[in-house]
DNA sequence: CGCCCTGTTGACCGCTCTCAAGCGGCGTGG
DNA sequence: CCACGCCGCTTGAGAGCGGTCAACAGGGCG
C-alpha cells in the first residue's frame, strides 16, 4: 500500500489523470490533512463496520461499494470512478465495505476536518452536497431498475450508463472495468444470467464483445429503448454517481 | 389544498404533533419562509419533472417517494415521516414524484434560501447532512433486499423496519399507513404476492392480522431472522423479544 | 504443456408474475 | 333495515423468467 500525502495530488492533476470533478474537490485540500492511498485489485479501502474517520474521494481508478450478508450474498450499492467521493456515513460505523475494482488511488480525508470545513467554506459544502444527492438520484433509478426490470433491460441500462459517464460525447464503445460477478451483484442478477443477457444482446445485433471487457455498441437506439423503462426522464448529467 | 405561514409550525409544535427531528429543524425556519401544506391521501407533492423550487419536511402524516416508467411499472423509493426531509435533488427538476400516503402536512423550504441558510448555518447544513446521508444508507439496506432476497424476507424486512422506526422500544404491533400496492412497490414485488407472503407469515406463526392495516408480530426473533437476509443464522430465544 | 481463473452454455427447477375469480368491509340508496 | 356496488385484498391455476447445478471453453502464466 502505498501511502503519500499532498504533492501526491499536485502530480496527479498536473499529469492529467484527474478529471474535473476531482481537480475542483482537491482544491480545497490544502487546508485539511488529506492522505492519498493506492489500492491493487479487489483491495479494501474500508469494511463493514469500521470507524466512520475518513471521507474519501477516488482520484483514480474504479471503487465498489459492496453490501455482504452473513449467509454470502452480495450486492453492489454503487461504482465509483474519479471525481466520485464516498464512504459518508450518518452514523459513525461503516455500512459498506468500499473496495477498488482494479488498480486506484483514492484520497482519506479526515471526516472531522472535512465537516468542520463545510461549516466553513460552502463552496466546498456545495460540491459535497452536490455529490450526495447526485448519489441518492442514481441509486433511484438503480432500484428501479432492480426492482421492476428484466435481465435484459437491467444490463442494457447498465451499458447506457456507463457510456454516459464518459467524458464527453457518448463514446460508441465501453470498457468494462469490473468483472461479471461485479455486474451480477450490481444488477441484482446472478453471473449466469449477465452471461446469458450478453449473448442475448449479441445475437440481437445491440453489441459486439471483441474482447470480454469491451463492449461496442452497435444500436444506441435500441439499447437506449430497453435501458429507459423510464422514457420521459431527462438524460441524468454524465457525471452521476452510480 | 390549506396553505398557510409561519405561524402554523408554532401552533404544530405547541400541540405536541411534531416530532423531535422536525422539531430541531423547524428551529431554522424563522430565517426561511416555511409555507405550511396539507394534502389529502393520494395528493401529489411534485411531480416527476417539475421544478426543484423546494425542499420539503415531513410535518404530519406519511408520503411516499414514487417513481413510474412509461408503461406504468412502478417503484417507491422510500417512505418519509415526520422528521423526514425529502425533495433534496442535485438537478433542478424532481427525478421522483412526492405523493402522500394518507393525510399529511409538509412544509416546503424555498431550496434557494434553504442553500444559502446551508452556508451561513453549520447546525442547519449537519441536519440535513446527516439527513442525506441516512437516506443513502437506508437506500442501501432497501436494495439489498430488493436485489437479493426472497419474497419472505422482503416482507419481514419492511416490516421489522417500520418497527424500528417507532419511538421508544420495538412495538409488538406495526401500524401499515400505507395499502397492499404500496408495500407491493417497495419491495419490488406484485400485490399478490405480498398478498400470499402475508398468508404465509400468518400460517407460521410468526404475526396475526387483526385488521389489514395492523400488524402483531409474534414471534420477533423468527421474523428478525428473516429481514437479516440470513439464512444459515441459528434461531434466536423466541423469548428474545427487544 | 497443464493448471487456474473467468466466462459461457446447457438442462432443469422453482419462485414470482400473470390472469382471473372470489371475498369482505363499507358507504349509499332504496 | 337490507340490497347493491365499489374497492381493496385474498386465493387459485398456470406460465415464464431467472436461479441452480454442472460441464465446458478459452486465455494467461508458470
């Protein structure tokens, strides 16, 4: 693990590896103590459970929020990727466990000094707030879609999401980060039926997979068509945090 | 549709109908223009859509957070109490329709002046703060078991939770405000079958129905077995009654 | 080459949905 | 007072989607 503290934040963003949200956030580090951290794959940042001492905010790389019950079954709350803060918690313990997806840096920032600083400084207070609220509006529409869709809708919302997150226009073709398991739990499906909706997805003509973690999409259209069983909806900022 | 000022959260609060959490929010209003309203079951708040123009604070009654797709699938997102604030959204038009359950008051904040007051306020902004954040944590647990569990352990699960909403000890018997529907699109289940899960509870012992709205739960220790998502756990002392 | 890990495919089963009928409380009106 | 209709809820029968269990495929790597 690999533990760094505030020039850390200078080179990143001078090399151009954060991205706006985060770049905006971190500078209004300098006055609180933050420590940046680097995490291998399916590495945990924090546990179920664990003192509620730091906020974090991802600067690079892809974090999991994952909910385990004690018989094994697992969901995932949220994905978060730069700029995404997390672990704010109402209470003063844990209730996910936020682990990194593939290799990522994230910075720890003291829960104390980060309150005491939104009291402060309502700039940084709205960004905070901003992102917490972007985070209950996503997970709306990801319990409605656990609750109320198909294998098929699920995933092909999954997909049109995730090509809204990237920067810019809606890119053509996706990469997928996690693995398939990461999706099932995140969909509420089993990896069965994720590989299933795949192919299924293929054989319509909506996607092609050259490779299992890449994911071109073929007809935004249609894909768009099964993701929105909610058409009216305007198309959420690609910034969400889902 | 009774609509008045200031001086009814006075008259609420000197009547006692307000519970402790509205109450320490309400302290902030005289700052704000509090508009005071009261809706008949059913009555739409805001609609999907409409202008982010308030906040709203669940005074009196319960109301329900809906969302509906084009081709009518419905999900509720959550249910709010008095205490409760709701409406908090990061774009500036409502993603979920506010409805109330049954006849309720809210009081709804002009969301320019609740943010200004969020920035001069430190006591005000960590209410709410901490009101977003347990409304994020409590999205959480309602996924994982609209993602992940049975028919059987959703409906034990609502109904442990609204137990543990009421003031004071765990009561032996739960009060449904709300219709079979409604738990129905909670859960992400059909009417029917929170119908049949209903019979079955009943069938094991483990509550009585006195009345379709009234819930006795009579053996706590199987049913809280049940809303952990916990398959494997042991069962507790049926004399382990909170 | 062979192992391991991830992902795919197949066969079968069961939970929940769908469609439909029946029930019961309550308000209305004769 | 009872008859009637409405609405919310329950119950039943059958179907389908996704889960479960199991085998297989393919790529990375020692």
């Amino acid at each position: 693990m690999n533990v760094a503290v505030r020039p850390r934040v200078q080179a990143l963003r001078q090399a151009g590896e954060v991205l706006d949200l985060a770049d905006v956030t971190t500078s209004f580090f300098p006055y609180s103590e933050a420590v940046i951290v680097s995490y291998a794959p399916g590495q945990e940042v924090v546990g179920e459970g664990d003192p509620t001492d730091n906020y974090f905010l991802v600067m690079r790389g892809v974090f999991r929020a994952v909910k385990v019950t004690r018989d094994g079954r697992r969901q995932i709350f949220a994905f978060y990727m730069p700029g995404d803060m997390c672990g704010l918690e109402p209470d003063d313990t844990h209730g996910l466990t936020i682990e990194a997806v593939n290799a990522g840096t994230i910075a720890a920032l003291s829960r104390q000094v980060c309150r005491a600083r939104m009291g402060r400084d309502p700039q940084f207070n709205n960004a905070v707030f901003d992102n917490v609220t972007r985070a209950l509006a996503c997970a709306v529409d990801h319990m409605t879609m656990v609750g109320r869709s198909s294998a098929e809708e699920r995933l092909a919302w999954f997909l049109w999401m995730l090509g809204g997150r990237a920067r810019g226009r809606r890119p053509a073709s996706v990469e997928l980060a996690m693995q398939r398991q990461d999706i099932a739990d995140y969909l509420g499906l089993t990896i069965e039926t994720v590989s299933r909706t795949f192919t299924h997805l293929k054989a319509q003509g909506l996607v092609a997979l050259p490779t299992t973690r890449r994911v071109d999409i073929l007809r935004p259209d249609l894909l768009e068509r099964l993701a929105s069983a909610d058409r009216d909806a305007p198309i959420r900022s690609a910034r969400a945090v889902c």
